[in-house]
C-alpha cells in the first residue's frame, strides 16, 4: 500500500475515534460515571496532537518522493 | 494606475497574473488532511467543557442543600394518583406519584431519551413517554420499554405534617 494512502487512512481513522470517543464520553457523562468522562475526554485530547503528527510525517514523505 | 480599468481583458505583461488556476481543485490533498487534523482539534475542543463540569461535579463543589419543597398535602393526592411540581428550580419539573397510602414516589419528568416530559397513566398505572413510547418502572425509575437508557433521576421524599416534601434528588445508584 502506497504512503500516502497509509497517512490519509491513518487521519480518517482518527476522526473516527473522535467521534465514536465523543458520544462514549457524553455517555457516561450523562450516567455520572464522572472519572470515565474524564478518562474519555482525556482520550479525545491526546488524539489531536496524534493527528498532527500524521499530518507532519504525511508531510516529510511528500517531500521525499518529489 | 487606471489606465487598464473597465478595460476586460487588458494586455498582460505575465509578471503577474501568471497562476491560471481556471481548472485546479479548490480543496486539494493537502487541504484536506488539513481539515482532518482541524477536525480532530474541533472535538478535541469540545470534550473540555464535559471535563471540566465531570471534574466539578468529581470534586463536590457542586453538592447544594436546596430547602425542602412541599409538594402537597396528604389529604390533597389519592391513592394511584400523581401530582406534578418542580424540584429543585422552577424549570426541573417532576411528578409525584403515591402508590399506597403510605408509600410515595418521585422522578424527576424530563425522560432520559429526549427529555419530552413522562406521564403517569392512572388507568394503567404505568410512567409512559409519550413522544417515542418509552415507559419507566414506577417503582425504580428504570427504563423498562422504548429508547430510553438511563432510569429517571429519583427524588426523595419525605412525609410530615400532613404533607408530602421533596428533600433532594438522588445520584445514580452505583
């Protein structure tokens, strides 16, 4: 499989988990379940910088095959 | 300056106006992956005010006494028979339900679907949400049909002096 379908699958994973971490944490936020809505919202948080880091390295692999 | 004004097309001299972009995409690759990353951070956003509402509720800071509401007189309510009335602020609106003579029950009525309010049936003695026939267990406020998940918060209540009062709704039990 080719980089850049590696990298593009990778982000659109990531909006996937977004989402489906999203109504997990409304969830159990609406349970009181407080810390599993803290851990979740945690979860979300970290995927964003995770993102970003895909998208850098997308980035670098663009520049190599040119 | 103005002498290529409302003159369409004017000479060009190609040191500007060289990028033809007539049949380029708008939203390329790279824009794109961009709008995934900004996705990523737009819910990344959004999950910090449930946190922090998580975390106070957590902490405790949030656990108000409100006084005790009196609902209504004993005599006033029939055996089978509710009464509605809002508990703890004037928008929370909740249904008081006596079962025996004894024996009161009290929910808060925003249904935990989509919060249409919840009635009590005297004929068939059943809590049913009208708006998607979600029903509740009147002895537990657990959901026993429809798309409702979670049980209706219960409120507790107490009975003195010849009148039934609210004394504060009850967490989840865990």
């Amino acid at each position: 499989m080719k980089s850049k379908h590696v990298y593009f699958a990778a982000l659109c994973i990531i909006l996937l988990l977004n989402v489906i971490l999203t109504q997990k944490m409304v969830h159990q936020f609406y349970f009181e379940h407080y810390t599993n809505t803290i851990m979740l919202g945690l979860l979300n948080i970290v995927l964003f910088p995770l993102a970003i880091l895909i998208y850098k390295r997308d980035r670098k692999a663009e520049v190599k095959d040119e | 300056m103005t002498d290529k004004n409302n003159k369409i097309p004017f000479d060009e001299d190609n040191y500007t106006h060289n990028i033809n972009r007539t049949n380029e995409r708008k939203l390329d690759r790279r824009g794109f992956m961009k709008t995934l990353v900004g996705a990523a951070g737009v819910f990344a956003l959004s999950s910090l005010p449930w946190g922090a509402v998580a975390a106070k509720e957590l902490s405790g800071l949030w656990e108000k006494e409100y006084p005790h509401k009196k609902i209504t007189d004993v005599n006033a309510i029939a055996i089978g028979d509710a009464v509605d009335f809002t508990f703890p602020g004037e928008h929370d609106n909740a249904i008081l339900i006596r079962l025996t003579e004894h024996k009161y029950v009290a929910y808060q009525n925003a249904c935990t679907h989509l919060r249409c309010p919840v009635f009590w049936e005297k004929e068939e003695q059943q809590m049913l949400c009208p708006c998607h026939h979600g029903k509740f267990d009147v002895a537990t406020g657990n959901p026993t049909a429809g798309p409702p998940r979670r049980p209706l918060p219960a409120i507790e209540v107490k009975v003195e002096k010849g009148a039934v009062f609210a004394v504060k709704v009850k967490r989840y039990e865990v």
